[in-house]
C-alpha cells in the first residue's frame, strides 16, 4: 500500500466527511494519516471519534490502516501533507439565509444561491479571504501538496487559489455532472433491453409501444433508475463549460452514440409527463413527475447536454427559469435555506448520538471521484474524470485563465486537462458570461476594489434585471447583513 498524509480543511463537517471517510477505509491501495482541521474544533474531534468507530463497527469492511488526528492549527496540520482536502461552510447557514433569501425584496429568486446571482456573489465576499488564506498557509508548509476543493462558490475558489499561490496544484471537484452521465447510461439500458422492433419504437419516440414492451417484460417507464446494465463510469463522456453550468457535447458507449438515445427519450417524457398530470394535479407531483426538465429542454434549445442539477442550470439562465417565484412546472424547487438550518442542527446532534457505543456507525461512501484521483496521482492506476481548473486552452472559446470544468488525465503526480474543444456559439455565449465575470470578481478583490466588484455583481444576469442603481444598493445592502465576517474595505 502507498501511505500518505492527507490534511482535511474542514475536517468537522458532519456529512460529506462521514462518507470520505468511509472512501478512504474500504479502499486497499491507500493508508496512511488522516488529519482533520476545522476552526470548530470540538467537531473535528468528534469526526475524529467517529473515524475509529466506523474502523471498530465495520471490521469485516474495512481494507486500509489509518490514523486520524485533529488540529485545532492549520500550522500544525499541514507540514508533511502530501494532499489537502478543503470543503468548508464559508461562515454559517445564516449567512446563507442573507444570500439566498434577501435578493427576494428586488424580485431576485434564487433555487440554491452558492455559485451564480446575487447570492453567489454574496458568498464569494466571504470565502475569497479564506482561500488566500488557505493558499498562502499551503504555499508555507507543503507547497508540492495537491489541493483538492470541494467549495462553493467552486470557480471562484479555485481562481483565489492560482491567483494567490500560481505553482499551486490544485485542482476542484464537484459531483454534478455524475448525474447526466447516469441518465444517459439508464437511458441505454430502457433502449437495450428492448427487442429490435421495440428499439425501432424508441428511436421513433412511439412512446405507447415503448411501455406496452415494456409492460410485457414486467418494467416500467417510469421507473427510471430500476432499468440494470451499465453505469456512468461505463460511458464516455467530452465535458465542457464551468462549474454548475457545464455541458456534455459527445457520449457514447460501445460505439453507440447515446444523443441519438437522448433525443427520443426526452420526447416520450415530455409525452409520458403529459399524460400522468392533470390541472387538478397538484403542483408537488408535478415537480417530481418532471425532475429534469431544464436539463432536457436545454439539451432540445441547444443540441448538448446541459450536464448539472436543474437548481444550477436555472440560475445562469434566471430570465427564463426564474422570473418570478418558482410553481414547480420546470421540475425543481427553491430551496429556502430554513430547511438547511433544520438539518444542520439534526446532523450535528446525530454525530453526538452516533459516536455512543449503543449504536453501530454504518459504512456509506461519497460516491465522489475524490479517493481514486489520489490514488492516481500515487502512481497506482491512471483515472480519466472532470475537474475544475484554470482555462489555458482546453476549451478555446471559454475566457482564459479562469477556472473551467473539463476532463482530466490522472496519473502519476499529474493532472492534465485534455482538450475539450469549442463549445457551440450559443452556449459559449451563455458561459462567458459567467466565466468573465468569475475571473474579475476574485482580480478586483484581491485589489480591494470595491466599485469593480459592484459592477461585476450588476452584471449578473439575475441582478441585471433590477438596473444598476437598484443592483448597487442590493449590493452595499447585502454587505451590511453579513458585514460581520467581511473584508473592512467592503464596510
């Protein structure tokens, strides 16, 4: 086994870090220190806790020796460190409440508030300090670490990071575009499991014979996710774009080009929608009979694959998928940040509950590409993948030098971006516009230059809508909610 040091920058999460831990454990080619270091330091300790409960409750699962430590000092966390893990919460839910919710006062919603908008923005106000900060610790005490960010607002952290610390290798993940991916391979699998007159019915969109062969066979149509075979990893994916506005202009699987599946697919959901919701349905049943919708018109519009969660894809495009308050007719909801508050409280008193020896801590990965890209980087296996990191002409008609999400070749100590070619015009027009601004954001804070910084906010186009006079006083407002944890030449 190779052993590494692994440093976790927000090492009490009380979620994402469960299911990185249990990565790391049921992997056999890594072990080494796991060293967890969070400014909430009775949290760290607790996840320190837990770590070695999951070793003493899941022997049979375990297959890597680690030792965890936490710190309550960066300085003492990272010498040594061969990777650095940083996934944070950029202050607190009420912060983010300030984000997503108080842009409603100028008619702005927003269904998550972290990456683009007004709320995007807000939030980057507040991490853009603790990734120079980050940086500049990392470029002190193990600068040949690899850094790997988790964090939103993804673009603009990882901007902060090169920008601070230019030799940094660094790079950012994010699990979004996982999804499409497992769409189109489910989608190949409904396909494949029909006979050959039943595919001739599916590439004509015959949505009634596609269900009655269906039928016959004992599956549904609407059970998605229930249709076996392959997975997203059997698929071969070209991704283009930025973080949570990325898109997927090739895929394919054993020679088969799976668009040519998509298309009709998305033709008998539209149809198959249509028949399962009435006026009197209510609206809560509609949103979940049409989970996907932004994804699949975008793909209809623009001929490629919009590759995030609705909720994402929704807020670079606000003038048409967020005008007004959301009726949950394009298949997602707002997602008010109470809700949040709730489960942070719930998980933060399950991880006191789960740490006592009455109950057994159960082994549940991440799901995330996180472990087998160290493991790659440790010369064990090359990994192909998307990750964020800078432009420098992997996606030509993308502004350079920002952070953009691409794949990657993984290898030993490497991590190459691979040429993803141009984007179409019209979506290379829709991501510029957000990738330009991303880039200008972090440049004009680092120089403290707060009237740059509110004409990049205006230019968003969910505060575009409002006008500039009333853009900047949404602005100079949202920095006097969270004026306690910002920068003194914004206040």
């Amino acid at each position: 086994m190779k052993k590494i040091n692994i440093t976790y920058i927000g090492g009490g999460s009380k979620a994402w870090a469960h299911k990185y831990f249990a990565d790391l454990l049921t992997q056999g080619k890594l072990e080494g220190e796991l060293r967890l270091y969070d400014i909430d330091v009775p949290a760290a300790e607790r996840n320190r806790e837990y770590f070695y409960k999951l070793i003493k409750d899941n022997p049979d699962k375990i297959k890597s020796s680690w030792e965890c430590k936490s710190f309550a000092s960066i300085d003492d966390a990272l010498p040594g460190s061969d990777f650095v893990i940083i996934s944070i919460l950029p202050f607190t839910f009420w912060n983010m409440r300030n984000d997503v919710h108080y842009p409603e006062k100028y008619g702005i919603w927003q269904s998550v508030g972290d990456t683009a908008g007004p709320g995007g923005y807000s939030r980057a106000l507040r991490t853009i300090p603790s990734f120079v900060f980050f940086a500049e610790k990392i470029k002190e005490f193990c600068p040949g670490a690899w850094v790997i960010n988790y964090t939103n607002p993804m673009s603009m952290c990882m901007n902060t990071l090169f920008y601070t610390f230019p030799e940094i290798k660094a790079f950012g993940c994010c699990h979004e575009v996982f999804g499409t991916q497992s769409i189109l391979a489910r989608v190949f699998n409904m396909y494949s499991g029909l006979s050959e007159a039943g595919r001739a019915s599916f590439k004509a969109a015959d949505l009634e014979a596609v269900k009655n062969e269906l039928a016959a066979n004992g599956k549904d149509f609407n059970e998605f996710k229930s249709f076996g075979g392959i997975g997203r990893h059997d698929i071969t994916t070209n991704v283009q774009g930025i973080n949570h506005f990325t898109w997927i202009n090739r895929a394919e699987y054993d020679g088969t080009d799976l668009f040519e599946l998509y298309t009709p697919y998305i033709k008998m959901f539209r149809e198959n929608f249509k028949e399962r919701c009435g006026k009197l349905t209510p609206p809560i049943i509609k949103r979940f009979r049409n989970v996907n919708s932004v994804k699949f018109e975008l793909f209809e519009k623009y001929g490629v694959a919009a590759a995030a969660g609705d909720r994402h894809l929704a807020e670079f495009i606000p003038d048409v998928y967020l005008p007004t308050k959301h009726v949950y007719k394009n298949g997602f909801e707002l997602t008010p940040v109470w809700g949040r508050i709730l489960v942070d409280n719930i998980l933060r008193a399950r991880i006191k509950v789960l740490n006592k020896p009455f109950l057994k801590a159960k082994i549940k990965g991440s799901g995330e590409e996180g472990v087998f890209q160290i493991t790659a980087i440790c010369g064990l296996g090359d990994r192909v993948t998307n990750v964020n990191l800078l432009n420098k002409g992997q996606l030509p008609n993308i502004v350079e030098g920002t952070a953009v999400e691409t794949n990657a070749t993984f290898s030993e100590n490497r991590v190459e971006a691979l040429y993803a070619g141009e984007m179409t015009d019209e979506t290379a027009a829709l991501v510029n516009v957000h990738a330009k601004n991303q880039k200008e954001f972090v440049e004009n804070f680092i120089k403290s230059d707060k009237n740059a910084l509110a004409m990049v906010f205006c230019s968003d186009p969910a505060v575009k809508r409002i006008g500039s006079v009333k853009g900047k006083k949404l602005f100079e407002e949202m920095i006097d909610k969270n004026k306690e944890c910002l920068e003194k030449f914004l206040k």
